[in-house]
C-alpha cells in the first residue's frame, strides 16, 4: 500500500483511528467468530435454515444481528492498542464469566441451549468491553468543558440519581433469588462499587456507553429468544442498565489489576536499586 499521505484509503482508515494494531486485534475478532460457528455449527446451521435462499432472502437476514456486527467492528478498530485492550479482553472474559455463571445458575435468565453458562457466549463479553472502551471514549471527548469544576458537580450529581436508581432496581429484579449465594455476592459487589466511586464523571460516561450498546444486544437476544429472563420481557430494563453495571465493574477491575500488576514490576526494580545503589 502506498504509505503517501495522499492515499484516499490511508486517510480513510486514519478517519476512524486506524492503528497498526488494528489489523491484529481485527483479525483476533474475525477469528473467534469463526472458531465460534466451526465448534457450534449446528447453532449457526438452525439459523441459517430460516433463509429461504431461492427467493428474497434479504427479507429473512437478521440486519439487526449484522448491525452490531459491523458497529462492534468498526468501533474495536478505532484507536486500538493491545497493551490496553488486552487487559479489557482479560477482565471482559473473566468478567463474562461470572456475569453468565451467576445469571444462569440462579434462573434469572436460561438461553435455548439449556446450558449454564453456554460458553460460546463469553467472547461476546471482551469483544462488546472493547467496543464499549471506544463509545466511552467518544463520550468523554464530547463532554470535556473548560469549566471543569461544574462539570464535575454535574457528573456527580448524575452519578448518585444513576446509580442509586440502578441498585433499586437490581434489588427489586433479583428479589426471587436472594436465596442464592451469588446473587448476595453479586449485591454486595454492586454496593461496593457505588459507594467507593473513583471517577465520578468516567463512571457515568462507562456506564451510558455499556447500556447504550447493550440495550441493542439485549434487544437481539430476547427477541430471538436466545437467552430468554425469568420475567420474559423483550429486554427487561434491568438487564439493560445491567450492561452498564457490567462496563463499570470491568472498567474498575481493570484499574485494579493495573495496580497491582505495577507493584509487581516495580518489586524487582526496587530490589536491585537496593542491591546496586
């Protein structure tokens, strides 16, 4: 490819923060979904076998389910970096994993597989964390003022209405289970995490951005009847904000991973500044 700053498709590709590990962290993308219809095929098969392919079947796509696709692809691409994203790809899957144990173990909510959790939907959970990296960064650039000290009294004043509301709501949906170890664990984390902010204004932003994107998987997954909740509504609005919760709990499990992981290196340095002064 000419590296000309006049090539139309590099300035393209510069336009939506096209990075050089952009290509890598694309194809990581491309290739789990593939691992994913290979290992599941008779999942991709059943959905393949509505397409009536002899007449329009433009008319049987699921266009909602290639929106988030395309979106979710374009957006991971945008200024990538994997010494960042691998960390949110970390938290994302572990995270994931914990969210769908929880869910599907308690019967808040059971996909058609009947499997609890099913694992081809935990790398759902790093690709849409990456995804929601972007949309928060976006949101924090549009919203930056030069009246920070206002701001700030805004974000936190949204903050608290937010989460506040957030949590009466999650008390209200997870009521039929608090006999289950994991959701009062699941509780307990929730209070923590609302009651020990460390950034009011990027915590409001995480969490717009993870229910924004999630009310559109969520909207997919429900009305497809792939993952159905206890209440059978097509979202329920919880597992909407829920999404948000999740971007926010990984947003801050990641700060926390950081600095531990930093202590970790800094151990050995200071060791041999002490041994070598």
């Amino acid at each position: 490819m000419d590296a000309s700053p006049r090539n139309p498709f590099r300035r393209l590709l510069g336009l939506f923060g096209w990075t050089k590990h952009s290509t890598v962290l694309l194809g990581g993308f491309f290739l789990i979904v593939i691992l994913i219809v290979y290992i599941w095929w008779p999942l991709a098969e059943e959905a393949l076998r509505y397409v009536d392919w002899s007449g329009p079947w433009w008319h049987y796509m699921d266009w909602l389910l290639l929106g988030i696709f395309a979106f979710m692809s374009l957006t991971i691409m945008s200024r990538a970096d994997l010494r960042a994203d691998a960390l949110i790809v970390f938290v994302g899957m572990v995270g994931g994993l914990v969210i769908e144990s929880w869910g599907t173990q308690t019967n808040l909510w059971f996909y058609y597989t009947a499997e609890s959790p099913p694992l081809w939907i935990i790398p759902a959970w790093p690709i849409a964390s990456l995804s929601i990296d972007r949309i928060t960064r976006l949101l924090n650039f549009l919203t930056t003022k030069e009246h920070e000290g206002k701001n700030l009294l805004v974000f936190r004043t949204l903050y608290w209405f937010i989460f506040t509301g957030f949590l009466a709501l999650m008390l209200y949906f997870v009521a039929p289970t608090f006999d289950k170890s994991y959701t009062l664990m699941a509780t307990l984390l929730v209070l923590l995490l609302i009651l020990t902010p460390t950034d009011h204004r990027m915590a409001v932003l995480t969490f717009l951005a993870g229910a924004g994107l999630g009310y559109f998987l969520e909207l997919w997954g429900t009305t497809r009847q792939c993952w159905t909740y206890y209440t059978y509504q097509t979202p329920p609005f919880f597992a909407v904000l829920a999404h948000g919760m999740a971007a926010v709990a990984f947003w801050r499990a990641g700060l926390v991973v950081k600095l531990v992981w930093g202590k970790l290196r800094s151990r050995p340095r200071l060791k041999r500044d002490l041994q070598n002064p």
